[in-house]
C-alpha cells in the first residue's frame, strides 16, 4: 500500500512529523493486529506492507491510521513555531478539504491509496525491494538500510525504528 500527503508536498522532511507516523504504526501493531513486513517514509508519501491479524479489514485499519495521524500532523505543524511552510501547508490542506465531500476542515492525504495484491513470493520480493530502494532512488541515501525511516534495515540484520517487524526470510537482496 502506497499513500501521498494531497499535492504530493514534501511534509515529511521533519522528523517529528515522522515520529508521529511511527507512533501510530506502533499502535496498529499492538491494538489493531497490524502486522508489518516492510515500510518506509519518504517526505511526501508513505509505502506499506501489512496484513491484519484481527477481523479487522486492511482498509479499515488504513482509514484509521489515516484519519488519526492527519489530524495530528496538521496540529503539530499549526503549533510548531519552527515551521516555516505553516501559512503555506495549512492553506493547501485547507484548499483540499473544501473540494472534498467528507472532509471538513484539512485534508492532509489523498484518497487515491495505491494497494496492491501480493500474490506470490516473487511480487512480495520485488516490492519489498522496491519500497527499501525508494530513498536510494530519491538520492537520501547511497545505501538502503541507512535510511532511519523504513524497515531497509531490519533486513540487514539490524534493529530498526520500528519494533515488531515481521522480517520475512523469503526475502533476498
């Protein structure tokens, strides 16, 4: 599952914008059934592989994730008082959410999430590689397992950001 922050603008190029999206992932893990394989936090957008482990369905528990961790990012940028693009980001949000039927005040993702089925180990495998490969591409990192916010290097052996990880041993570099 891929999803973008609305116009695609680069929120999360602050870390504590981040760590909110890390606490919230957590919190699916332990109360929502949330079972994470791979993840990453680029600055504009988000990529996750997950299954549910409740009755809950992925979707609802994305749509939870979601609701919750827009209304916290917009009021950590409206409070920040070292943010810089506050007027800017907030006005763009705001713009969003008056072309959207169910938002109200600020639209913060867009609701064009892009799932995909994993259907096969080899699909598992290329997106995995994909979603760790993302900051490397984006030019972040040279490696992908120094990137501080995914999963890269969980399968590298090491313990990442996130606890919990479900690192699947199908998985080759």
């Amino acid at each position: 599952m891929s999803f973008a922050v609305i116009e695609w603008l680069d929120v999360f190029t602050r870390n504590e914008y981040k760590d909110i999206l890390l606490e919230s992932l957590s919190f699916c893990q332990t109360n929502k059934g949330m079972e994470i394989a791979a993840w990453c936090i680029m600055t504009n957008h988000v990529h996750l592989v997950f299954r549910c482990l409740t009755s809950e369905k992925p979707e609802q528990v994305l749509g939870d994730f979601k609701r919750f961790t827009s209304k916290q990012i917009v009021r950590a940028i409206s409070e920040n008082p070292k943010e810089s693009r506050k007027g800017f980001l907030l006005e763009q949000f705001k713009k969003a959410a008056e072309k959207s039927s169910n938002v109200k005040h600020y639209q913060f993702w867009r609701h064009d999430n892009k799932p995909i089925e994993l259907w096969s180990n080899k699909v598992i495998r290329e997106k995995i590689n994909y979603i760790h490969k993302n900051p490397v591409e984006a030019g972040l990192v040279f490696k992908a397992e120094d990137y501080v916010y995914s999963s890269a290097i969980d399968y590298s052996g090491e313990k990442g950001l996130l606890a919990n990880v479900l690192v699947l041993s199908m998985y080759e570099t």
